[in-house]
C-alpha cells in the first residue's frame, strides 16, 4: 500500500458506471464513493476479477488514497460466493 491509503469495508449501495464509481456503506466511516481507475486491482477469494463483477449489496473492502479531493480505489476485494 502507499503512503496515504486508507480503508473502507461494507455494502456497495450504487455504481456509476459513466463515471467508473461505487459507493460502499461502511459502518464507522458512512458513505464513501470510490472512483475506479486503470490501476485499480479487483479480488475475489484470491483471483482476479473484474468491474462487471461489481454488484449493489454486495460486501466489498477497499484500500483507497485521497488525491484532491478524489478518492480512487487502489484495491478490492469481493466477499467470497
């Protein structure tokens, strides 16, 4: 993880996919809309996955950096099926 990178774990409760972003639901911190990029590395029990694997109400923990304002999701990991 870099210097700066914080986390966030709950439901996703939107998506927005014009604007690559989720917003997850974290019990302690509320609602956080993480923006998705090239960089971002998607998980599920290990192995690679993908933005069309994202769903609303699923459980998601996120490593994320604030750059101006903007917070991009460095990693996320989907709750195992």
């Amino acid at each position: 993880m870099k210097a700066g990178t914080q986390r966030v774990a709950g439901k996703i409760v939107g998506i927005n996919s014009d604007e690559r972003s989720i917003v997850v639901n974290d019990a302690q911190k509320g609602l956080q809309r993480l923006h998705i990029d090239k960089e971002t590395k998607f998980q599920r029990d290990g192995k690679a996955a993908t933005w069309a694997d994202l769903k609303v109400g699923e459980k998601v923990k996120a490593a994320f950096r604030d750059e101006g304002g903007k917070v991009h999701a460095e990693t996320l990991e989907l709750e195992a099926r």
